[in-house]
C-alpha cells in the first residue's frame, strides 16, 4: 500500500511519457516537488485516460478477485472475493491506487490548467476523467476523501477529511453538468493526446451525459426525486447513440507498464497457469449464458487447456470453494481443475485486449430501466433489444480470432429471450439487470454496484465457513488500511458517520 505522502501529493509530479512506467524518478520530485512543476499537459492527460480503469494487480484484486467475484461472474479458490473474506493487502487496493495515480494526475492537470474561456474543453475533459474516477471510489468504499483530495502539493493537505458520499454525488453531478456545458468544438482540445476519442467534443459530451445517466440512476431508491430529474437532464442533454460512442481504451502487447491491460497481466501470471489457475469463470454466469443460447459464451470463454470455447464444452467454478473442497462437487471430474472455463485468452484476456469503460448497451439497459419507472417516455422493450443488440455487437472490439456474434444469432436470441413486456415491475427489472450484467463482464466494480442498487440479477450469496457477512452479498469493501494509522482522526471521523468498516455496512444510495 501507498502512504499518504505518496497517496495525496498532487501536483507537480507527471510524467512526460504516457506507455512506460510513471514512476520512474519519483524518489527524487518527491525530495524536491519544485524540481518538476510544468508537466507535459498532453501527456498527464493520457495517463488520466490510461488510470480510469486502474492498474495491473490493485484493479485486478479490487475489480475481479474481488467484485467479479462477488457477482459470480468468476469463482476462485482464493480466500477472498467469493468467500467474503477480507485480505487487508487486496480490499484496500484499489483505494490507494486510485489516489496515487487518477486522482493525483487529473487533481495536477486542474491545478496547472489555467481557468480560462480557451481551456474550457481541456478542463472539461478533466473534470469528467475525474469525476468517474471518484464515482468508482465512493461506490465500492462509501465515504472517502473528496473536497481535499489530491492537495497535497497545492494546500499542503496530507490527511484529507473524508466526505459523505451524499454530498459527494451531490458534487459529482454538478460537475458532470457544468463540464458538459462548457465543451465547444470551437476551442481547442488534447486532440492526439486524447485516447478515447481523438478530440472529438461531441462525443466527450455524451460521455458526460451518460456518466450523468449513471450516477442518476444510482440515487433511484435513496433519492428516487432527484434521481428522475438528474437521469431526465442526461436524457435531455443526449447520451451514446450507438457503439461508435463507446469509451475504449486501446491497449498493446510488450513489456509490463501502462500499455498492457490492466486485468490480463496479472491474470495471465497468476490465475491461468494452463488451465490449472485458481481463478476461473463462474457457474452462475456460465449457466445462465449456456440456459439461454447466448453466442456470447465462445467469445467469453474457453477451456484453456485444450483450446475448447464450444459453448456446450464450457464448465463455470461454483463460487465458495477451495482446492481441498471442490472435489466433493458433482461438476468435478477426473480432469481436474482444467475442466473448468478460463476467460478466452484469444479475446478478453489477450494482453492487448482493450477495456470498455462504458457502453452504449449499459446507457439503453439504464433507459429501458428508466422507461419502466416511468422516468422516459422512450419504449423499454425497445431500449431493451438495443442494449442487448449493442452488448452482442461490441465484442468486436476483442478482435476476429473468434467469430463475432452475427445478426441473425441477435435477432434469434432476442426471440428466444424476448423482453417481458407484460411482466411486473420486478419481473421487467430483473431482466434488464441481468443483461446488463452480462454486458458489465470483466467490469466488477460496476456490475457489483448494480447488483447492490437493484438486487438484480438475483444471485445466491455463499455461506462459506467464516465469512465475514454472515452469508449476505456484501455491500462494500474495506478501506486501505494504512487509512487507520496514518489518517486516524479522518478515518474514525468516517466510521463514525457512515458506519463499522465492514463489508456489510452500506454506502449512502444502497438502501434496502
């Protein structure tokens, strides 16, 4: 784990080149932070892009040992995520990492911005990098340092309070509306610098709107008021309208650093091991693809050991077992753990497999869930079948090696799995949910804050022996723990205020 010097120092400290390692050198700024205070502009901002969805082993711990194992779209024979036990080294991870990289290079960018009229769309940018940044930590953590965050160079604050999610989100979406507001295609940009989208404003703004969309739909049982309004000014200010307004972030094969994918180095090394990894896709997300036909599986998933992705080849790990104890379930067979399906090293789990930070298929699951509330006026059977048109289709990002989904296994899947427009409430939410969740694979974090929102897709919590939740879906993680020592007084002030620093206490917009 970081210490907090290291944790909160914000400003002055970039590195100039973007796909090589951002620390080299640090020792010394942080000796002298006055030895470097005018960064490569362009070059921070595409490290920002590159940090929204973590690094290397802190996101894989936090976004897949933990969350997606939590949701069972993995299981593991490690002792934490689908167990609901707590690795003080793994739950507060991606706590720090966060802070240490995305916070402190979007806090340096806005300090070093000038506030002007012609920077307008640069600062824009910024705040939208940084506000989805936020949405994550506060999600998965409740109440975090926020207002003060990321001033250690600026105001000499190393031991920011924390805030209260509530006033949090409060911030977060007048950021989002005020950023995208003030893009204009007339003023200058990061253009190249700008990984996502090459500098096109346009769609900078929708991702405004469609993280504003999110974090909307996120108040809908705390605050189902100000929900409505907020996911009605997304709507209104336009969200993605097809996969070409997807957040991708490309990546490369080489050497270990900025430029490989998060989750795939650390897997690769640690949890495939030829089929004989203790990390592999869950039964609960293979059989619901397997129950429903879904082509999606041979791109998914494959046997890793024999080069298999046949759909009807694919064997999930049910979740809350060990080495020892899963040879007592009846899916175990003479072959071993290499019997059970990995992620498809020729797809998700390719080094240089991109991330899909957000989708054009999550915003019409959101508009078909907003349509059943009553909150659009838009048709939700229709939002529906474009979300799940969209999820088939943008698995072409993973590349050929696999054949793509194609129209017509779209359109027969939407027929075999047609949207219940006659169902209730309960029954249209469940449905969306659990598309939704199949799209958010390899998105943990996401598809665990879903899940704790709208209690869907329903899923069976494990009881394994000494859990930490007495059997229930956990509702958080647990903060860094160098948090206790070197931040007491804010870290005491936290739990005083939101509750125990435990998995089973809830965040502010996870109400019952």
């Amino acid at each position: 784990m970081k210490n907090n010097l290291i944790k909160y120092l914000s400003a002055g400290l970039g590195c100039i080149l973007v796909l090589t390692s951002c620390d080299n050198g640090f020792e010394d700024l942080n000796k002298n932070p006055n030895a470097y205070v005018t960064p490569d502009i362009n070059s921070v901002f595409s490290l920002s892009e590159v940090y929204m969805n973590g690094q290397d082993y802190e996101n894989h711990r936090a976004n897949l040992i933990y969350a997606s194992a939590m949701v069972q779209h993995l299981g593991s024979f490690t002792y934490s995520g689908d167990k609901y036990a707590y690795s003080t080294e793994w739950s507060g991870a991606f706590f720090g990492s966060t802070y240490s990289n995305g916070i402190k290079e979007t806090s340096q960018l806005l300090a070093t911005i000038p506030d002007t009229p012609e920077n307008a769309n640069k600062r824009s940018a910024v705040r939208i990098i940084k506000a989805y940044l936020f949405h994550r930590l506060t999600d998965l953590y409740g109440d975090v340092p926020y207002f003060d965050a990321g001033k250690g160079y600026t105001n000499v604050i190393l031991k920011p309070k924390y805030d209260k999610q509530q006033d949090i989100y409060n911030d977060l979406l007048k950021e989002l509306d005020e950023s995208a507001q003030a893009l204009d295609a007339s003023k200058p940009f990061f253009a190249s610098s700008d990984l996502f989208y090459s500098g096109d404003v346009a769609k900078w703004k929708k991702f405004s709107y469609s993280l504003m969309l999110r974090l909307g739909m996120r108040l809908s049982k705390v605050d189902p008021a100000k929900a409505q309004l907020w996911v009605g000014k997304a709507i209104a200010g336009g969200v993605f309208q097809s996969n070409a307004d997807n957040v991708i972030l490309n990546h490369a094969t080489g050497p270990d650093g900025v430029n490989r994918n998060p989750y795939t180095t650390p897997f690769l090394r640690e949890d495939l091991q030829e089929g004989n990894g203790s990390t592999k896709l869950g039964k609960t997300f293979i059989d619901q693809l397997q129950n429903t036909s879904d082509p999606r599986l041979r791109i998914y998933a494959r046997i890793e050991s024999t080069g298999d992705n046949t759909p009807a080849s694919q064997k999930g790990l049910p979740n809350g077992y060990t080495s020892g104890t899963i040879t007592t379930h009846p899916s175990w067979t003479a072959a071993g753990i290499k019997a059970y399906s990995d992620p498809n090293t020729l797809t998700i789990l390719r080094q240089d497999a991109p991330d899909i930070i957000m989708s054009y298929a999550e915003v019409q699951f959101l508009l078909a869930e907003a349509a059943v509330r009553g909150w659009d006026s838009g048709n939700a059977q229709t939002y529906y079948n474009n979300g799940v048109t969209a999820a088939m289709q943008m698995l072409t990002v993973y590349g050929s090696a696999v054949a793509p989904v194609s129209n017509i296994e779209v359109t027969a899947y939407l027929v075999a799995n047609p949207f219940m427009t006659l169902g209730t409430t309960a029954a249209k939410l469940n449905q969306i949910g659990t598309q939704k969740w199949i799209a958010l694979f390899f998105n943990g974090l996401e598809a665990f804050a879903e899940i704790r929102r709208t209690g869907y897709p329903i899923i069976t919590p494990v009881n394994f022996p000494g859990n930490l939740t007495g059997g229930t879906m956990p509702r958080r993680l647990i903060y860094d723990e160098t948090e206790r020592v070197n931040n007491t007084a804010n870290y005491n002030t936290a739990i005083t205020q939101q509750g125990t620093d435990e998995f089973t206490t809830r965040v502010w917009w996870d109400k019952p």
